[in-house]
C-alpha cells in the first residue's frame, strides 16, 4: 500500500558518516565456473525483482579502461556473484536482462548494461535506473550512498570500490560490498514503490531548481578562477580589464607606480589626468585617505547596501590620498575613491588587498562602452588579462555619481 513519505532532497557527506551501518546479510554465492551458470539464472528467475550492480578493475591511467569484472544480481536473501573475467558473460545470463517478465533494477545502469553487452550483445528489456526515478520522490541525489542514507537513515560502505575485482579470489569484504550494492539498489525500489510519488508540477520545481542551483555552483566557480588568475596578473604588475560595478574598467594595482604607467600607455591617456579606484569596503577607504571629511565619512555610511540591496555607486574625492601612485592623483592631491559593492569587483578587490585602479575600458578619447561586446578588438588584445565573468551582459550600464568633498566639508556634485 502506497504511503506518502517526505524525503530530504540532499544529505551530506559529514551526516551520512554518523549513520549506523547497513549491509547485505544474506548469502553470498560466487559464481566463477560456467557449469555454475544455469543453477542460479534459474533461482534468480523466480523472481519478478532484482537488484543489479557491476565493477571493473579500478584504472589510475587515463584513458585506459577494464571491462566488466563482475556482475552482482540480488534478492532480498540471496546475491549471486557473476565472475566474468573467468566465465565471460554466459548466454543465460544475458537472457536474464533480456527478460521482459522480470525487472532488473540498478543505478547509472546504462553504462552498466553498456559494459555487459560489450561481452555479449543482448536487449535488455525492463531494465530501471534508479537515477531516473528517485526525482519523482523528491530526491536530489545520484549516488547510492546518499540515496540509501536518506531513504533508510544509514549508510552502506564504500571501502572496497577500488580494489582489484580481477583478483584471482576475491576477500569476504569485496564479496560482501558487491553483495550490498546490489541488495540496495532493490532495496531502494522496493521503498520507493511502496511510496506515493510527488505532483509532477512539483517534481519539476525541485528538478528546476536543482538545475539553477547547479548554474549558478559553476558560475561561482568559474567566478572564483577568473578572480585567482586576474589576482595573480595584477600582483605581477598587469593591466586587466574586468567588470565593475558600472561600465567594464581597465585596472591595475595602485599602488604600484609601474603598473599605473603601463596602464596609461596602453590606454593612450595623457599623464596627470587623474583615475579614480576601486576599493572592498569604507574602512579601506582610511588606509589611503588619513583624514577623511566628517562629510565624506556620512556619505559613506548613507551609501552601504541595506538587505542585500547595493545603492547606486558613488564615487568621491577625497583630499589629500597617500600610499597609491602619485601618477593617479589629481594636482591638488585630491583622489576619487569607490567602494564597490558590486560582487565580483568586491571580491577582486578585496583578495587584492589594494586599491584598484578603474578607469573606463576605453582609448582616451573613445566613447566609453557600455557592454564587454562594445570594447575595442585592439583593446582587449593589448592587456594582460580580460575578464571572463558577466561578458555575456547586455544591459546598458550607468556611471556612478561623483561627488568631490573638500578639508572643511565643502561638497561640490561634478555628476550627479
């Protein structure tokens, strides 16, 4: 009688750990002669159900391959070890899977099968894979280990998966591993068939969101190596260009007076026009700028993200900055600093640890692009490291607004 049962959609690793251990207590009967073949397809043939597994000799080397070793076929009492790299894969046994009458249960079971007919061709008829099942019970998971875990609340081990199935004779602990996989394979199926399954419109949520989750675990991956391979350009004194959170910058160390100079002549500027830079946070902002206006502080502080949500950036200038290149700074001293808050940028700048610097990925004297598909081809091939993260944005990006505060608070909007 069906039941309706709530399973977790994932389990962790550390959790599965701490559960007690299950495993196949039943008998264990190794078949490596051929004349023990026809016994055991025929007591396995009684059965409507069964659970299936199959391991190869593990291979270290790229690119090399074993063919199937062993095939493990369960009952709930009973598991019959297939040794095939002595007896080959016998005719009844293939008829087995060939059997339309009988369901033969199993996980990731195409390449399973796959390997089974390499050793000799057959149609395998009602064959399932658990894989493509267990979403319609709400669960997330592809590995026996964690199917089972959440399923039963314990673990099945996983300790001999590696060893060598090809042995001339193989130990109790191999023969009672490859005696549990297949039993839980049945096992699951069993549970699952006597569970009511999820609406379909709720299985696809699950299943979309999975996805999503999947897209943006890359994403910030990908992310995560773009940051690591522009930080190692820019300690080494590089021009990248990268996304800000306006328009795409040009950037480099600004501390670094070489680096800046480098900057300058591939953007063909003009010395002692000054750049603005980009900083993690406001209490960076005090490391550069030793007395920062009473005004300039409360903008600051006006200007930080609220639940998540990033205000439009401001960019300030502040007065009298040291510690950066004297060739960014304005002749009265004065630098543009902006916290960005913008998650990629941050991230640079932060693992960076200094200001960096953010000029528009531009020539002097082009007009600024608004998208990376706007950047000029002779531009993106003259510096050291382009960006490989949000290239794919279409959306017009906006400028921040300027604001330059003076020593005594005097506050002057150049951009609103």
């Amino acid at each position: 009688m069906e039941h309706t049962k709530q399973f977790l959609p994932h389990i962790s690793k550390e959790l599965v750990n701490l559960m007690p251990l299950s495993q196949f207590e039943g008998d264990t009967i190794i078949i490596d002669h051929p004349d023990q073949v026809a016994e055991a397809v025929a007591y396995l043939s009684q059965y409507s159900q069964l659970g299936i597994d199959t391991e190869s000799r593990p291979s270290f080397t790229r690119g090399t391959h074993y063919p199937t070793a062993l095939v493990q076929v369960a009952t709930d009492e009973r598991c019959y070890l297939f040794r095939l790299n002595k007896i080959g894969m016998p005719a009844e046994l293939a008829d087995l899977f060939s059997n339309p009458k009988i369901c033969k249960v199993g996980l990731a079971f195409r390449d399973d099968l796959n390997g089974l007919r390499r050793l000799h061709d057959f149609k395998p008829q009602n064959c399932v894979d658990l894989q493509s099942m267990v979403a319609k019970y709400g669960i997330l998971e592809l590995g026996l280990q964690r199917i089972y875990a959440i399923i039963f609340g314990k673990k099945i081990s996983k300790s001999q998966q590696l060893t060598n199935w090809e042995a001339e004779t193989l130990s109790q602990e191999q023969a009672r591993y490859a005696s549990t996989d297949a039993w839980a394979t049945l096992r699951i199926y069993e549970a699952l068939q006597q569970t009511k399954m999820l609406p379909k419109r709720e299985v696809e949520r699950l299943v979309h969101a999975e996805r999503e989750s999947q897209v943006q675990h890359q994403l910030e991956i990908n992310m995560h190596k773009d940051i690591d391979q522009a930080i190692e350009v820019l300690r080494q004194g590089g021009v990248i260009l990268y996304p800000t959170d306006t328009v795409w910058g040009m950037g480099c160390d600004a501390t670094n007076a070489v680096a800046v100079s480098k900057l300058f002549r591939l953007k063909q500027r003009d010395k002692g026009k000054a750049v603005l830079v980009l900083v993690d946070s406001a209490e960076r902002v005090a490391e550069y700028i030793p007395d920062i206006p009473d005004a300039a502080a409360n903008l600051l502080e006006v200007t930080k993200p609220e639940e998540g949500v990033a205000p439009k950036a401001l960019t300030i200038i502040y007065p009298k900055a040291q510690h950066v290149a004297e060739e960014i700074l304005a002749e009265d001293g004065s630098l543009g600093i902006r916290v960005t808050y913008e998650k990629f940028s941050n991230m640079l700048c932060r693992q960076l640890g200094k200001p960096l610097v953010s000029t528009s990925a531009n020539y002097a004297g082009k007009a600024t692009p608004k998208a990376f598909c706007e950047i000029d081809g002779q531009l993106l091939k003259s510096v050291d490291y382009v960006c490989h993260s949000r290239r794919g944005e279409n959306q017009p990006a906006k400028p921040s607004s300027i604001i330059k505060v003076g020593e005594q608070n005097q506050i002057t909007i150049i951009r609103p």
